[in-house]
C-alpha cells in the first residue's frame, strides 16, 4: 500500500508529492488537465488547481476529483523521477 502524506501545488499545473514509501517526486498533470475532459475542466483554473488536499492517501480537490496515489507512485517509479525525502 502506498499513500501520499504530503501534496502541494506547483505552477503550471505541477504537484509535489511525498509518498509513504520515504520518497518523492513532481508531477504534471498538464496533459490530463488538457484532454478537456468534465471533472477536470476546474482545474484549468490555477487558483483551484492549488486547491488540492489529502484526502484517504490520495491527491483530491473539492469538486469531486482525485487522483490513484499508487498509480501516481508507479508512473513516476517508471520514469525515475522519484528521489529519497529529506524529511
């Protein structure tokens, strides 16, 4: 089980994720916000995109959308852009 513990906001629809695991890793969601699809027209907007918060392990925002925390996890293991937590 992998969860995320903590989650920040970037510029241009980025977040920082730190993950159970003791790592970390940023992540754009740019090319999922851009398919246009219903749930994530809002986060067009980055006033609400920075609206992001945990919610049971997982990225979340408050109009209903949320995001797998292992798939996040597994996508950025895949690519090598997860690095050990200073913290």
């Amino acid at each position: 089980m992998v969860d995320v513990l903590a989650v920040r906001a970037l510029p241009n629809h980025r977040l920082y994720l730190r993950f159970s695991t003791g790592e970390e890793g940023e992540v754009s969601l740019q090319d999922l916000i851009d398919t246009d699809a219903p749930m994530l027209r809002p986060l067009r907007d980055e006033a609400e995109f920075s609206r992001v918060f945990l919610e049971m392990g997982n990225p979340a925002w408050p109009h209903g959308f949320d995001l797998d925390a292992i798939a996040l996890y597994m996508s950025l293991s895949e690519q090598g852009l997860l690095r050990r937590s200073a913290a």
